[in-house]
C-alpha cells in the first residue's frame, strides 16, 4: 500500500517519491505496470514487435527527433488498434474499461 514513509517520502508499491514526484503521484499510486508488458500480457503485441518500437522510440530520442508515445508508434506500424491502445491505457492508468466505440 501507499503512504509516507517514517522519512516523511511517499512510497507506493513501485517505489518512493519524493520533491517533484509527488506531482505525479495521482498517476502513480499504487500502480506501475507498463503499457508494453500489458500489451504482450493480452496479447495484442508480440514482445519481438514490443522490442522494435522501444528502439524505434529510443533512437528517435538520441537523435533529437520529436518523442513518440509507444502507442503511437505501435498504431503507426499496424500493430495495434486505437480500441486495444485504449483498453491498455484504461488498465495501466487504473481506469474502469469503457463500453463502446472508441473515437479515434
């Protein structure tokens, strides 16, 4: 569970947060998993297809080029679909699953 630490740090159960951490603990209490591990857990990916958009992602990094969200890249290759990208996000955010047609 979450919570202060007796050092007066926040921890949750993917570790402590301290200074501007904190800003991000709405996201992150209590729940860490990653969008690439959920997508291989259900299927929706292979971790071979996960393995190429993490290095597409990081190279697009180290040279400068604009950052893209792994789900990005993913929808861009037609790896996945906007309905899965959206059911991983609800999962590693922590949100309910929502009933209907995605918008995008």
């Amino acid at each position: 569970m979450g919570g202060r630490t007796p050092s007066g740090r926040h921890s949750t159960l993917c570790g402590r947060l301290s200074g501007m951490e904190i800003s991000y603990i709405g996201l992150a209490v209590e729940y860490c998993r990653r969008f690439g591990q959920v997508a291989v857990e259900r299927g929706f990916i292979t971790p071979e297809q996960l393995r190429e958009a993490l290095t597409e992602q990081v190279d697009d990094d180290l040279t400068n080029r604009q950052h893209r969200l792994l789900g990005d890249i993913l929808f861009e290759k037609n790896w996945m679909t906007a309905k899965q990208i959206e059911s991983v996000l609800n999962e590693t955010l922590g949100f309910p699953a929502k009933e209907g047609k995605t918008t995008r």
